[in-house]
C-alpha cells in the first residue's frame, strides 16, 4: 500500500529490504530544488475548531539521489522566515514578531537530513535536522516518488510529495492564549507539507 495509505507500522527487523523504484533507480544524481514549481506548506489548528493553512514563499535547497542506494541520498533546504503567508497580513506580522519566529534574530529555518531509506514502492522515509529559533531537532518526513521527466526546455526532473508532524513547542514556539471555552487558540502540533520539483543539475 502506498505511503499516504500505509497500515502497517510494525514492520519488524527481520523484513525483507524495501524494493527500490526502478524509476528512482535511473536517476541518480545532484538536484536543485525549482521554487517556482515546488511549495512548503503547514496547518495548524486554530481555536480548537478550525485549520489555518500557510506556506514559505522563499526557499531553496539541493539533493543528492543515489537510486540504487537510497540510504546513501541527502537533502538540504533553507527556508526565509519572512516569506511566511497565510494570506492575512496580520496574522503573518504576529508569526514574524517576537512571539513565534523572531525573523530579524533567526531569519532562516533549516533543514539537513541524516538518514534515508527506501519504505518499498514509491514511499520513502527521510530524516535530518531542523532548525528553527536556534534550536535543533530530529524531524521525519514521509516522502512520496512521484517521477521523473524531461520537460520543454530540456531539464530533468523529479518530483516528490511529502509530509510531516512536529509539536512546535520543542522549538520553543510555546506563544498561546487560552480560550474561554477551554483549551487554546494554536495547536502545538503542527503538520507540515511538501511538493517538491528538483532539476538535475549539469554534469
């Protein structure tokens, strides 16, 4: 089943190693992530009833894909705190303030990975640091293989889908308040997403 369906989360030890995309297997390289086609989104829960959706508007980042070895791709992305947007003006100016991002101090989050792995199929598993307020921590995202191509202009391709879930307070983004009807006004757990375009890079 593939990883936005996936039920089985107790694989043990002894399974047999994850089947390598034959796709992903053909296009080992060194990648720059294309912005203009790729987005980093979050949503977070407000007031306990409702989603608030956002997304970085500047990022960058590269990767290094070994098709054959999974385990031995990376991935690097550094993300502008300032380009934060929820589409409410406010709303953003408050993320930039002192109480969640501090972009003036920290005005880059960053993310390094450590570790990959193949899950079988097109799924695939990878985990680095990130850094956000100066305070780094382990972060796992799921990925989803969704190609490669060559589009007009001669450019290789690859696409991935990700997602993943970190409580934002173990970044010390603990700002709330609390609602009168009980609980508070901004989930501490925050869900991220990713739709990634990557260009192989010249040899």
């Amino acid at each position: 089943m593939g990883l936005f369906g996936r039920k089985n989360d107790n694989a043990t030890p002894a399974a047999a190693p994850a089947s390598v995309s034959p796709e992903l297997a053909a296009v080992t390289g060194d990648y720059e992530l294309d912005p203009a086609h790729s987005s980093i989104g979050f949503v977070a829960r407000h007031a306990m009833v409702t989603n608030v959706k956002g997304s970085f508007l500047d990022f960058s980042g590269s990767l290094h894909l070994d098709g054959t070895d999974p385990a031995k791709s990376t991935a690097v992305i550094d993300v502008t705190m300032d380009s934060i947007d929820t589409g409410n003006a406010d709303r953003d100016g408050h993320l930039k303030s002192a109480d969640f991002f501090k972009t003036e101090e920290f005005p880059k989050m960053t993310f390094r990975s450590t570790k990959a792995e193949a899950l079988g199929g097109d799924d695939y598993r990878v985990t680095g640091d990130l850094t956000i307020l100066g305070t780094t921590r382990p972060l796992t995202i799921d990925l989803e293989f969704n190609g490669a191509a060559t589009d007009p202009f001669g450019n290789q391709r690859v696409g991935f889908e990700g997602k993943a879930e970190l409580l934002r307070s173990e970044w010390g983004l603990t700002w709330n308040a609390a609602l009168e009807t009980g609980g508070v006004l901004v989930s501490d757990k925050i869900k991220l997403t990713f739709d990634i375009s990557a260009i192989k890079s010249a040899s």
